[in-house]
C-alpha cells in the first residue's frame, strides 16, 4: 500500500515548502519508499487524518499515522528495517536530534525573518490572511518591519554555519561518506529558503554551498524538481 504524505503548500500545490516536510520527503526518497503526497495548506491542516496534529508533515502507512518529522524517520527505520538507514543506529539518532535543535535554533529563526513576506505571498487570499494575522502576532509587527532587517543578519547567520562549514572539510555530509536523516534536517531549512525567497543566504564559494547543492541532487534530483524562487 502506498504511504500517503500530507505536503504543505501554497496556492500552487507544485512549490511544496516547509523545512519539516522536505525531511519527510527527502527520508522517503532514501529509504526507496513509493508515496502519494496529498497537498494540505495551512488552514487545512487542523482537517488531516481527523485532526491528528496541529502541524504536517503527517504520514498514513496502511492503518499507521505518524505525526512530526523527526518520528516519521524513526518509523521509517523501525518500519522498514531492509532499506537504507536514516540513521545507522542509536548514535546516529541522538546525532540527528542534535542536529534537529542546532538547525531550529540556528537556522530557522534567519531563514524565517528573509522569507516571511515571501511566504506570505506564496499563498491563496484566505490562507495569506490567516499567515500575516498568525505571524505578525508571533513577531509583533508586520511581515514587512520583520523582513527589513534581514541584511543586517546575514553575516552572523553565516559566521553560525561555521561548524557545519568545517566539518565538511572532513566529510562529504554530516552522515558521513552518505548522507543520513542529519542531512535532510539541514537541508530542510535551506530548502525551505531556496524555495520561498530569491535572497541570497550563502556564498557560492561556502562549502555549505557546495554541500548543500550535493544534497540537491541526491534521490534522482528530488530537490531541484521545485525550481528556487526568482
């Protein structure tokens, strides 16, 4: 049976976005698993699978429903035991939660402040309303105050990769010589990025650069399939 995989979109159903829900993507695609992706926007997302989660992305494996992309790649292990690992073994899971929380509190927060607008403009008229009341709630103040200050971060949100930039003078991914689920996390968020706003957030001389466009092209290219934005 085909796994069935909630995507959140904007108004075009073929520019999937959210950093969570490319790691569920991008776990998928590792582990050889055939899925049917049902696009949800925001204000569909309290409807999946009977109100499960409060957030996608959400997975039904047969008469499975997974929430979070963090326990869909441990399911996904457990489940399929066979195919390539996302996260070769114990140490390997708690290295992937360190790697969760560093790119959530790291990455996420920049990322967040340069695409907002963005993003907002990403979605239909209703759905767009409900993202600026939500966000301009969260950040008090409007989309457009947040996103004026986003040069002013750039150069201490790159001086943040740094750990992430000198590992990679070892390593070809954080997984190693292949990449684990460690990977598809960060590569979520720049994902996420890439997708959403055409600012600019690495040099094309950074080595994250160069991994990041490595992971791009991972699985037959998933990640390119969802052209960056213009």
């Amino acid at each position: 049976m085909t796994i069935l995989f909630y995507d959140l979109v904007g108004h075009d159903a073929q520019r999937p976005f959210s950093p969570h829900c490319w790691k569920t993507k991008m776990a998928l695609a590792h582990k050889g698993l055939a899925a049917t992706k049902v696009p949800t926007r925001f204000l569909e997302v309290p409807k999946v699978e009977g109100g499960v989660s409060k957030t996608v992305p959400v997975i039904r494996d047969g008469e499975r429903v997974v929430v979070d992309s963090f326990a869909i790649a441990l399911y996904l292990d457990e489940a399929y035991p066979e195919r390539p690992t996302l996260f070769g073994g114990e140490g390997g899971k708690a290295t992937a939660r360190f790697i969760e929380r560093w790119s959530q509190l790291t990455i996420h927060p920049y990322v967040a402040t340069v695409a907002l607008t963005d993003l907002h403009g990403m979605q239909d008229e209703t759905n767009g309303r409900y993202f600026r009341e939500d966000r301009e709630r969260r950040y008090g103040k409007r989309l457009e105050e947040v996103v004026a200050n986003r040069d002013a971060g750039l150069s201490t949100f790159r001086a943040s990769l740094e750990p992430l930039r000198s590992m990679l003078t070892y390593q070809p991914f954080i997984g190693g010589a292949s990449p684990l689920f460690a990977d598809y996390v960060v590569f979520g968020a720049l994902q996420w990025a890439r997708i959403a706003s055409p600012y600019r957030l690495l040099d094309d001389s950074d080595s994250v650069a160069s991994w990041f466009e490595r992971c791009l092209d991972l699985h037959g290219g998933i990640g390119r399939m969802v052209a960056a934005a213009a």
